[in-house]
C-alpha cells in the first residue's frame, strides 16, 4: 500500500510539473475532476436496489443493464425489500445513488407544500 501511495504521489508531482512546463496549470482542475471521476468508478464492486416489493427476473435484468450502461461495471446485485419505500426502487453503486421511490417523491411535494 505505501509503494502504491508512493506512486500515486510521483505521478501527480510529474504531471504538476509537466502543466507548469507547458503552460498549461490551468488545466488541473479538469485532470482532477477526470480522475476522481476514474477512481469513484473503479471502486464500484456490487450494487444494491432497495423496493417496496419483490422484483422480477426481467426487471433485476432491466437494472443490471442500466447498471452497465451508467457505470460501464458489471457487478452483482443485491436486492433489499423496504415496504416503506411505498413503490419504486433505490439503486446503490459504489458512489452512485439513484432514488426513484415514491417516498422521495412525496416527500419533495410534502416540502413543496408545506414551505
């Protein structure tokens, strides 16, 4: 783990210096965001979808390939019944959250209505 920080770090420095060198320190903030982009999409190794009632075979087939198509992974699915969801699902990967239950839902209108 500490040859691999190691690395990590000589490979930043070299391409800090490599921006100073052309010109281009501008451009850190893009090569930054682009690897933590790298990073949160590697650390994906399962997922998880939350619903208020048991799923088909079709529609855990139907979020795998959404899962695939999002993050470019193929991981294991692990599924969770919430009852108090009330309808819809909630996906986890890694650090990517989905909510699409009708609790969400009905609660954005509650705050709507009530502010």
């Amino acid at each position: 783990m500490e040859k691999q920080s190691q690395k990590i770090k000589d490979v930043v420095s070299g391409l800090v210096e490599l921006l100073e060198e052309k010109g281009e320190k501008k451009l850190l903030p893009d090569v930054t965001a682009a690897l933590e982009e790298l990073q949160g999409q590697k650390k994906v190794t399962q997922a998880m979808v939350e619903t208020a009632i048991d799923l088909s075979k079709q529609e855990l087939s139907i979020i795998k390939e959404f899962i695939k198509k999002k993050l470019g992974v193929e991981v294991p699915l692990k599924v969770k019944v919430d009852k108090d969801l009330l309808g819809g699902f909630i996906l986890h990967a890694g650090d990517y959250v989905l909510d699409a239950s009708l609790r969400k839902e009905l609660t954005k209108l509650n705050n709507l209505l009530t502010s």
